[in-house]
C-alpha cells in the first residue's frame, strides 16, 4: 500500500494508513492517492467505507477479465485500463482498477508488473506545471503513462513486421518455414488480443473529456487529456496497420510456397521427361524382341548414342526454358 496527500498542488505527507482517507478527503484543499496491488476483501471493504464506493465497482476490482470502461456514478468514477508489455515475445497485460472522486484517486493493480513507481515520477516531474488541477492531474499522468506504454509495444509490433518481411524474400535453403509461419501466427494472435485492449481506450479518454461530470470538461487541462487521446487514435490506426500488414505477410508467404511447388513440380516433370526417354529405348529393346543392329557391337553404339543425345537435347532445351 502506498498513500500520499497533496495540499494546494504540492506534496504535503505520504506513507500515512489509509484508515485515515476520510479525514483528509473532507477538505477541498486536499487530493489524497492511494495504491493498492493485489488486494484481499478486508483492503476492499476499508476503501468501500472510506470513500463511500459503490458495491457493484468494488465487485468488478475483484473480477478478471474486465474491459476497459468508464463506470459514471453519483460520487466517483470507476475506470479499468490495462498496462502492456511484451515479454518474450509475447504480451503481457496488468489490469488496473482506478477510482476517482472529487479530490481522490485510487488506483489498484492486478499485480506488479505494473510499475507505479513510474507513474509517480511522471507526477514529480510535471509537478511543477499541473500540480493544481488536483486529481484530474493525477489521473492525467496514470493514463499518460499507460498509453504510452502502448506506444511502446505497437513501435515493438511493427519493428518485428517489418524484420519478417525482409526475411521473407531471403533464400528459400536459408529461411526456416516452420519457424517463419510460427512467427507471423504468433504476431498475429499478440496483434489480436492487443487489439481488443487499446481499442476501447477511445471510449475510454473520450469519455472523460466529453462527459460534464467537472473533472476535464471546461478546466485547462483538457489539452493535455486531448493529447493523450491522440495518443490513443494512433495506437488504434497503428494497430490497424499491423494487423493488415500481417495479413499481406500471409497471403505473401502462401503465394511464395505456392510459387515454390509449382517451381519443383516443374523440375521434377522435366527429369521424368529425360529419364524416361532411356527407360524406353532400353525397355523395349529389353523386351526380347531383336531391333536393328542386335548381337552386335555397332547397334549396342547406337542405342547408347541415342540415349545420350536425346537426354542432352531434352536437357537443353528444358533448361532454355527454365524448366530445370
């Protein structure tokens, strides 16, 4: 648990029991945070009562699996917004839950793999410049932090698109097909439940600036929200982009495969085509039936001859046309 109080825009006390919320809340003056990472049912219901929550927004802390929303209700908002990573190449997501009342922001994390520290060091660090618009600074940062950690992992999606599509026109005795197909199915499923996360981060910040509930709406630092609502439109068109750019890497990989095997089909028809000019001079002289020259040493010449020039002049002429 982590707690701080702000008084007037400027770090006042931190580190205080959160038994004591309801005492700092009551003046306007005051923005009191309050971090919470995987907490129990007693944690719940403390906060439920020091801040008046509503039971059906503390019940969703509790549930996994939820999208991110915006939950308006009488006294406070119930936000869920999701950290991502990629962690061996896969994605890895942390469910936020965030409270925010008039001059309270709460935030709980699904685990710690959310890095909160960094999120307290954006708020440090603007201080200075947006420490008086209270929890709507607060929330601003959170959120600033969380966007840009989506940034972060479609700049890493896309660098690792385009690091396929060079690879695919290397040399086919060079390049693992298993592997590559392995890959781009998983870039695509990555693509996918990314996807499902960042595109209803629009409803999400939209909301905010748009709904007249006093925390972004006619203030000055609505800009600053439009931002990072900008932010979220390019991660969503980014998004986007990869998703079709991986579709393109399929289609491209199928055709190349496809364009292979007609390119092996085609060798191998040509040297059955050589091979079976020999099988049939040699078949039907083998047949017990006497041909020209049998028994003596000029006509075994001519059929070997024959066999020799007819394969080189089949072998030449398909390899003129690049059969071969």
């Amino acid at each position: 648990m982590r707690t701080r109080l702000y008084r007037n825009g400027v770090l006042d006390k931190e580190g205080f029991p959160a038994e004591e919320i309801s005492d700092y809340v009551r003046d306007p003056a005051n923005v009191v945070w309050l971090d919470l990472c995987s907490p129990d049912r007693h944690d719940l219901a403390l906060l439920e009562e020091e801040l008046g929550l509503h039971e059906l927004a503390v019940e969703d802390v509790v549930s996994e699996n939820q999208r991110p929303k915006v939950d308006v209700y009488d006294n406070h908002l119930f936000i869920t917004i999701y950290g991502v990573s990629l962690d061996d190449g896969r994605i890895d997501t942390v469910e936020v839950s965030v409270f925010v009342t008039r001059n309270a922001l709460v935030t709980i994390r699904a685990n710690e793999r959310f890095d909160i520290g960094q999120v307290v060091r954006r708020w440090d660090a603007a201080g200075h410049r947006l420490g008086g618009y209270g929890v709507a600074f607060l929330l601003h940062g959170l959120l600033d932090y969380v966007v840009d950690g989506h940034l972060d992992v479609v700049d890493e999606l896309d660098g690792r698109i385009d690091a396929l599509e060079e690879s695919l026109f290397e040399d086919d005795r060079q390049l693992d097909g298993r592997a590559l197909q392995r890959t781009i199915y998983e870039l695509r499923r990555n693509a996918t439940r990314f996807r499902k996360i960042v595109m209803p981060m629009r409803e999400v910040v939209g909301t905010l600036i748009r709904r007249n509930h006093g925390l972004v709406a006619g203030t000055e630092i609505g800009p600053y929200y439009e931002d990072v609502y900008d932010h979220v439109l390019r991660v969503n068109e980014w998004i986007d982009s990869t998703r079709d750019q991986l579709a393109n890497l399929r289609e491209t990989r199928l055709a190349q495969q496809g364009f292979r095997l007609n390119e092996i089909m085609k060798r191998l028809t040509g040297w059955a085509a050589i091979i079976a000019v020999p099988t049939l001079i040699t078949g039907f002289y083998g047949m017990n039936v006497p041909y020209p020259g049998s028994g003596r040493t000029w006509g075994f010449w001519l059929s070997a001859v024959l066999i020799c020039g007819i394969s080189v002049g089949l072998y030449a002429a398909f390899k003129k046309r690049d059969w071969l």
